[in-house]
C-alpha cells in the first residue's frame, strides 16, 4: 500500500483519467477500480473519494445522473465537455511531472 | 444479492441518525455501503454483522459526519453562502418592516426620479455643439461696448469682417457668415400652398467647410458659389419634394425670388445651436457684398488654424478691427479712433468658443435658441439637494430603527459576529433598498418624461439602450445605498451587546443630534426652495403685470401682411369696418423683443455732431394708427394726423428720448441725422435728414424687463411686416374667423398666420415661467419627500412613546397636552431650519433679481410666509401621528407590559 499522502495530489488526475476512460461511474465503482489497476496497492478511501467527487462537480467538470434501484438510489458521474479537456490536461501535467520527478530524484523508469 | 428494502432502510436511518443531511451525499453514501454489506453478506455473514463491520472500516480517518464536513468545505464557496445569508435576512427584514421599507423606498425612488430628470436635462444641455470636427478651433466673434454711455453686447460683426481676417490674417483659417432675415413664405413652383418657414438664414459656401454637417445630396464645396442657391435639410427634401430628389429643383421665396436647390443636408442635430431647415447663399443679397466697418449685422464665425493661443489671436483681431474702423470713424464721425475711446467710449471684440455658445449666450438676440448656464447649476444644485434629502430619510429611518434592531444586534455578536459582518449586512440591505428605488425611479423618469419635455421644452430621451447609462444607474445606485447606508452600519454594529439587552443604547444622545441635525437640514433646503419658488413666481407677476405703456390685451398679429401688396390697404380698410374691430395698423415695429428693431444715432438740430452731443435712439417706421392701436399715451403734443402733410418729416419721442436730447417741450424741437444711401446703407456725406418733433408718448417697455427703457423715436413710413388689430370683444374666435375670411378674399392660398400680442408678451419670459414651474415642481417633490421622512419619523417616535404617553395619560395628562409635547421638538427644528435657511435664500433672491432693471420688492412676509408654510406643513405632519399616539386608550398600550 502507498502512502495516503502520496494519493492526496494525484486524486483528481486519478478519477478524471477514470471516467475519461470508462464513461460513467459510480462511487464504489472507481474505488474498485483504482484496486484492481493498482494490483490492490492503491487504496482510495471513501472520506477523500466523495468530496472530490462533489468539489469537481462543483467545479463544473462532471455531471451526475441518478438511476434508482429500489429504495437505494445510485448516482454515476461523468464528464461535462470542460471535465473532458482538463482530464487530458491533468493527465499531461501529471507525466510531465513525473519526468521531472525521475530527473530530480535521479530514478531511471526502467530500473522499475 | 441485493439488500431487502428492509435492511435498506435500516441502513438510511442509521446513516441519517449519524448526521448526514446533505441528501446528494447521503444517498451516495448508503449506495455504497450498500455494495459492501451485500459483498460481506455474500462471504457469508449476516447483515447486522457484515453492516458493522463496513461502517467502522468505512472511512478509515473518521467518522461519517466528516466527509459529510469536508465535501460542503470542498464544494461550497463561503463567501457565496454567506452573501445569501445576508440577502436572505435583508429581504426579511425589509419585509418584515414594510412601511418603512415603503417609505424609504417611495421617498428614495421620487428623489432619485427628479435627479435623473434633471441629470437628462443637464447632460443634453452641456452636450450642444460638441459633434462638429475642430469644435475647439471654432469660435464667433461677438463685440462688447459702449458708447455715449449705452451698453451694448452682440454677437454680429461687420459683413467685411470674415473675408478680410481671413485673408489678412494667418492664423485665422476659414470663416463663414449668417444673415438672418426672419421668416419666408415658402412654396415651389407648382405649388398653390405656401408655407411659412422660420429655419431660414443666408449664408457663406464656407458653411459646410466649417460646420460637420453631412451632406446627402451635392456638392458641399460649391453648394453656394452661386446667387440664388439654397441648401435644405432631409426634412424640408421631403416637405416640398416628398420622394423625388430635391437637387436642382426650385423653392420660390415669398412670392417672388427663385432658388434652385443645390444640396440637401441631414437635419440638424438637436444639440446644435444652429437650427435651420434653408440655407441661403449669401452671395444672393447685396448687403454680403458692403465694406462697411461701422455696420453690424452677420454673425460671423472663425475657424482658427492648430495650436492658435485665444487670448493672442483677439488682440490680434482687435488690433485689425481698430485699423480698419478707424477711417469710418473720421470719415462720418469726424474723430480718430484714439479721440472714440478718450471720449470714454468703448469697442472690444471676443472669441466665443463654439462649444459655450448655446450656454453663456446672453444676447438681446441671437442666432439660435440658447440655453443658460445658471439654470443649468440650479437644477444640478437642486437634484444634488433633492436627492441628498432623500438619503437623509433613509438615513434618519434607519437610525431611528435602530432601537428595534438593537437586540438582533447584540444576540449576533454573541453568537460570534464581529463587527464586520455586521456592517457588510447593513450595508448590503441599504444597497438592495437603494436599487430596488433607482429602478422604480427610473420607470418614473420613463413616465413622466413626456411630462417634464412639455414643461421643459425640450426633447429629452432615456438612454436605455445605452449599457454606459444603465452602468451609470447601477454604479450610483449602489454608491447612494453605500452613502445612505453608512452611518446606520457604523452606529448599528457599534452596539455593545450587554447595552441592547438592558435597552440602553437606544436612548443614545448623540444619535438623537445626529437625526434632528438631518431634519434641519430638510427643512432649510425646503424652506429655501419654497422661498426661491415664491420669489420668482413674485418676480413674474410682477412683470407680467406691470404697468408697460401699452394696452398688450386684445391685439390680434396678423403676420406677412407684405404679401398682399397691393391689396394691402383695401384689406386694412375693410377688416377695419367689421363690427368688433377697433382699429388696424401696418408696422413691423413692435413692443416686444424679436421684431423689428431700426437705431441710429440722432442730435439735436444746429448742433456738430460729435461723441457726447448724439444719442443713439430707436427709429420706428409706424402708421397713422399705431398709438391709438397699440394703446399708447400722448403725454405732450399730439398723434400723426394724415391731414397734415409735413407730419411725414415729424416724430413722436418717448419720455427717455426727451430727456436724452434734452428737450424741455416739443416747442419748435428738431432732431437730424446722416442721410442714407439706400442700396447699400452707407452713409451720404454732408447729406442730413431732419425730422421735427410733434409729440411726446410715455415711456413704454420694448424689450424685456431686464432691460432699461431705451431713447425711441416714433415716424411715419412703410413698414408692412404686420397688421395689429385691436379687438373690442373677447370673442376671439368670431373675431379671427371674420378677419380670415378678409384675408382669403385678397390673398388667395396664403397661409394666415396670426398671434395675440400678450402671448407674446409673455414668450418673452418664456424661460423665467418654464424656470418657476419647473423650481415650484422639484420644491413641492422635495417637500413630499421632507414630509415623507418625518412622517415616518414622526410615527417611529410615537410608537417608541407609547408606553410614556399611556403612563401620563394614565396620571392625568390631557390629549392636547400630550400632542403639544410630541409636536414641541419638531417645531424647534423647523424653526432652527428656518433661522439657517431665511438669510441664503435672501442672498440668493437678491441675487437673482440683479438681473432685473425693473423688478419687485422682496419683503419681510415673502419669508415669514415660507417659514410659517413650511412650519404648518411639519406640524400638519406630525401631528396626525401625535394626535394618534394620545387618542389611544392607554389600557391598550400599558397592558402588554
């Protein structure tokens, strides 16, 4: 498991990355997700997931759409047309990062 | 497996229970622990079990509540939720106190109307004139002077003027003159209708060189080269030529002379102080063509070249006006320039810039409509006033509310406010009120617009389209209900919570001064406004009323009875045989500014003429009728009598003339003076005229009141610009119908065009009405408004006292007594107001009247009589709110104690 601290500035990247992917998602849904892409060494929990989930939504960069199951309603999240080029946005800043990180902490990737 | 509804709302229970209430996440969160229970339940574990285990694991940093804390803190913006916050209590609170809010909304909003009006009013009248390219290089000549000791000022140069500085003199680059003619008939050729049009003037081809006008139709450069051309705006193309193209059609001009149509130009904006529909070529009169220095006729105006110093290029033109008067001056009145001025006479010329034409244009006559600049400062002191008195009221209310405010005061400081907050919600419902009246304002400027226009004479619009003005409107709106609401933030949010609770802040002494401080200053602008409305309302009574020398009713203006020529005195003859006609007489001269003038200068026969023995005195051609007609006093001598032949070469002087000359009586009295030549006007060396004096007439008033009586002289001649008939009875209708059908006898297809002499009389102060009514209006609103606050006031204190006033009623106290208590404090603030307000209104009364020669006496009782209105109008106020308070059945008011 990577360190919680780690996740913090990459959250954003990570769920805009995941819905630029899959389309629509629901909660529960990404954090599975993001276990099974990160062989389970990722952990996203909900009391970080949720309010980053309504800060983007609030941001205007998804959209919601509820689909009732009963007494339970489940809600799934998905890209406004602004979500979808800050996604790619994020994405490429991210890797430019990291490229930078690798120069500045003297890593080579393929030593991975 | 999915969870039974059962174990669902199980789950939505235990999750509201522990405090999610945001409803977006709660169902997001219960889907989700949802997902867990079924997934532990499928390992096998029974629900309560597996529905624990996922809510201890659920977050792994804490509890439920603070996702729920950290999703508003990511979602919400603060700042927006706390500016709800404030609008919703602002709205509450104006709802809650509607009167007052009403109050202060109604008083604001007629307040902010009147100022906007005057706003419009202002801007359209500083606007004139600013359109036309190279305004700032654009001046007109005008000349000061005097001589022998008359004043005078115009704004009409010499016609060799223009040409000769600009060809002699570098830095002036293009000029261009005006002659004004008065009115014509016009019609084209075809046409069996004329109409009769006062847009006209002759003037230089230079015109559109000078002016930006656009030309539609010609060409600008050449339009009038030639005699006999006219230049017509898009309105009269489409008058007299409706959709054909105007260009080289003709207009024939009263009756006789041909213009072809050589440029149609679009119509002249509405802030230009030029106003004509024709323009002539000045190359078509004779007159353009004189070279005389001494002559003044043509406005003339100059176009300087760049970067031209004003003050220089007027000594410059005056220096050249010197050397070229200077033969005239020798030639005809036998003195050098050097001995015109030792002689204590004097000439200077000015530039006018064209921009401050139509404001501080102050002429007998002028080319165009002006405007005036005092007006214009007293309307923008008055919406300064008004809209101040409206601020005011708002003020005084909140303050005075403050009481009832005091507790909410204190419980949102101990709840943690600080002062800040509390100021930002104050400020923000002040601003909310103030917008809400810029726009009920503003729909009352739309309304009464039309109104104001009438009044005004103007053709305002509101510039709603315009984002700038809407902009403006909003921007001020806010600055007001900062202004407005500043003091009642400051002192409201001063409160120190413990003192609201004890109810003592509310008692605050120096509130109370700060608010009657307020009321006087109300009650000084409007006794002031109801002093300054009743002083000129005095003035123009006065004027209209005074004695004048001439009987002004029942004199009906036939215009452009030239036009019947030949027919004339048949005409005269036998409108003079209908039944309620008095008498008929032909002259273009007559007591009321705007007609025709003729001076010269005259002396006393025998005498050399030279600076200190001539008078320069009015020379009116009139017929045998005009004394009886216009009702006229003979104090000496006796009227023409057409009986006697030489009374060709005699006059009739006014009393001033008498005097001026230096007659003692008419006994073998002569005046002279330089014979004419008559084409050109030049003067006819060692050639005089001599008329012999017949009569004296009282002193009559021919301009307006602000003017002296000047020296005038009475001939007979022909002068057919108007008949004047004096009617015997006030059915004028009957009168004019019979007269009309006269007219149409000999002057088929003219238009009759006919005026009342005292109608015209009045136009004369035409602008002093239109400034009383307009001063009498905003003074009545301001009063409203005044009235509006302390009213509200008024009611406010009464309601405070309800309990004291039930008490002393309870002790004793009768209802007049308790509404003389109540009525006291009011009435010394008026009479404060009063005190301040009687010596500025006396100042600027006097003031005003200095432009009078002839003008009423102000007395003591034209002040007491605003303060007692004033006084009477609080009190009226006031007291229905006392009289209320006492009347009320003290059980009532002490019962809920």
């Amino acid at each position: 498991m990577h360190s919680p601290e780690l996740l913090k500035g990459t959250l954003q990247t990570i769920i805009l990355k995941l819905l630029a992917d899959h389309g629509k998602m629901y909660g529960y849904e990404i954090t599975q997700k993001v276990r099974d892409l990160s062989d389970e060494s990722l952990q996203l929990t909900e009391g970080s997931l949720y309010p980053t989930l309504h800060k983007l939504e609030a941001q205007g960069l998804l959209k919601t759409k509820k689909i009732s199951l009963g007494k339970r309603v489940r809600k799934y999240y998905f890209l406004t047309s602004i979500g979808q080029n800050t996604a790619i946005k994020k994405v490429e800043d991210f890797e430019a990062f990291i490229k930078t990180m690798f120069r500045v902490l003297q890593i080579s990737p393929q030593s991975i | 497996m999915m969870l039974s509804d059962e174990h669902v709302n199980y789950i939505i229970r235990d999750v509201s229970y522990r405090g999610i209430v945001d409803e977006e996440l709660s169902e997001e969160l219960i889907d989700h622990i949802c997902v867990l229970v079924e997934q532990k339940m499928e390992n096998g574990l029974r629900f309560i079990e597996a529905y624990d285990q996922t809510i201890t694991t659920f977050s792994a940093e804490g509890s439920l509540v603070d996702i729920q804390n950290q999703t508003i803190a990511y979602t919400n913006n603060n700042t927006r939720i706390m500016i709800r916050n404030y609008f919703k209590i602002a709205i509450r609170n104006l709802v809650k106190h509607k009167f007052y809010a009403g109050i202060n909304v109604l008083g604001l909003s007629v307040g902010v109307a009147c100022s906007l009006l005057i706003y419009l009013f202002i801007k359209h009248e500083t606007s004139y004139d600013k359109f036309h390219g190279n305004s700032d290089r654009i001046y007109r000549i005008i000349r000061h002077g005097s001589i022998n000791g008359n004043e005078f000022h115009y704004p009409v140069c010499p016609a060799p003027m223009a040409n000769g500085l600009v060809s002699e003199l570098p830095d002036v680059e293009q000029a261009v003159r005006f002659r004004n003619r008065g009115t014509f008939l016009v019609k084209t050729p075809n046409g069996t209708e004329s109409y009769k049009e006062d847009g006209l003037t002759f003037t230089d081809s230079t015109f559109f060189d000078l002016f930006s006008f656009r030309v539609t139709e010609g060409d600008p450069k050449t339009a009038l080269n030639r005699p006999l051309t006219i230049a017509i705006s898009a309105e009269a193309a489409e008058k007299y030529f409706p959709n054909v193209s105007a260009l080289g059609k003709t207009l024939v001009l009263d009756g006789d002379e041909d213009f072809e149509v050589t440029a149609v130009f679009e119509n002249m904006r509405k802030n230009s102080h030029l106003q004509f529909d024709f323009l002539m070529s000045l190359a078509t009169i004779e007159e353009a063509n004189n070279s005389m220095w001494l002559s003044n006729n043509f406005f003339t105006y100059i176009r300087t070249a760049p970067d031209v110093n004003k003050t220089e290029l007027t000594e410059k033109i005056s220096e050249f006006y010197g050397q070229k008067a200077d033969p005239e001056l020798q030639k005809y009145m036998g003195i050098t320039g050097e001995e015109f001025l030792a002689a204590g006479n004097s000439i200077s010329l000015e530039l006018q810039p064209l921009e401050e034409i139509y404001l501080t244009s102050d002429f007998i006559f002028d080319i165009g409509p002006t405007g005036s600049e005092e007006t214009v400062y007293l309307f923008a002191i008055i919406a300064i006033f008004i809209l101040s008195l409206a601020c005011i009221n708002f003020m005084n209310l909140s303050t005075a509310r403050s009481a009832n405010r005091a507790k909410e005061v204190g419980v949102r400081k101990a709840l943690g406010s600080v002062r800040a907050h509390l100021i930002r919600q104050f400020l923000l419902e002040s601003i909310i009120l103030s917008l809400f009246a810029f726009g009920i304002g503003l729909i009352l400027v739309v309304l009464t617009l039309p109104l104001f226009n009438q009044l005004a004479d103007r053709e305002l619009l509101v510039p709603l389209d315009s984002i700038y003005f809407i902009f403006l409107l909003f921007t001020a709106a806010v600055i007001t209900g900062i202004i407005a609401g500043t003091y009642p933030a400051f002192f409201l949010s001063s409160f120190k919570p413990t003192n609201t609770y004890k109810g003592t802040s509310t008692q605050s002494v120096g509130n109370a001064n700060v608010r009657s401080g307020l009321v006087i200053f109300q009650f000084f602008v409007s006794i002031l406004l109801i002093i300054g409305t009743v002083a000129v309302n005095r003035q123009l009574d006065f004027i209209q009323n005074k004695k004048i020398g001439f009987q002004k009713e029942q004199v009906l203006l036939i215009d452009d009875a030239y036009m019947l020529s030949d027919s004339r005195n048949t005409f005269k003859k036998e409108v003079n045989e209908l039944s309620s006609v008095l008498s008929t007489t032909y002259s273009g001269f007559l007591p009321i500014n705007g007609y025709y003038r003729n001076d010269n200068t005259y002396w006393k026969k025998g005498l050399n003429p030279d600076e200190t023995n001539t008078v320069n005195s009015q020379m009116w051609t009139v017929d045998h009728d005009y004394v009886k007609t216009m009702g006229m006093n003979i104090l000496e001598g006796r009227d023409f009598d057409r009986a006697i032949v030489s009374d060709s070469n005699a006059v009739i002087l006014n009393e001033e003339a008498m005097k001026q000359f230096g007659f003692e009586n008419i006994e073998e009295r002569y005046i002279q003076t330089h014979a004419f030549n008559a084409n050109d006007g030049s003067i006819i060396s060692g050639e005089y005229v001599v008329y012999k004096v017949i009569g004296v007439i009282e002193d009559f008033h021919f301009e307006s009141m602000k003017e002296n009586i000047a020296p005038l002289a009475l001939r007979i001649g022909r002068s057919t610009g108007i008949m004047s008939v004096r009617l015997s009875t006030n059915d004028f209708s009957g009168s004019i119908d019979q007269i009309e059908e006269k007219w149409q006898k000999f002057g088929t297809g003219l238009p009759f065009n006919y005026s009342f002499l005292d109608d015209q009389f009045e136009r004369m102060y035409r602008e002093e009405s239109r400034l009383a009514r307009v001063f009498g209006i905003f003074a009545g609103l301001s009063i409203i408004i005044g009235c509006l606050g302390l009213f509200a006031l008024a009611t406010f204190m009464a309601e405070q006292r309800t309990k004291e006033i039930g008490i002393r009623k309870v002790l004793g106290a009768s209802v007049s007594g308790i509404v003389f208590m109540l009525s006291k404090e009011f009435s010394k603030l008026v009479i404060i107001a009063f005190l301040i307000a009687a010596p500025v209104a006396w100042w600027g009364i006097a003031n005003w009247l200095e432009n009078y020669n002839y003008r009423v006496e102000i007395g003591v009782e034209l002040f007491l009589l605003g303060g007692i209105m004033a006084f009477v109008i609080a009190l009226l106020t006031v007291s229905y709110q006392s009289i209320k308070a006492a009347a009320r059945n003290p059980v009532k008011s002490l019962r809920s104690e």
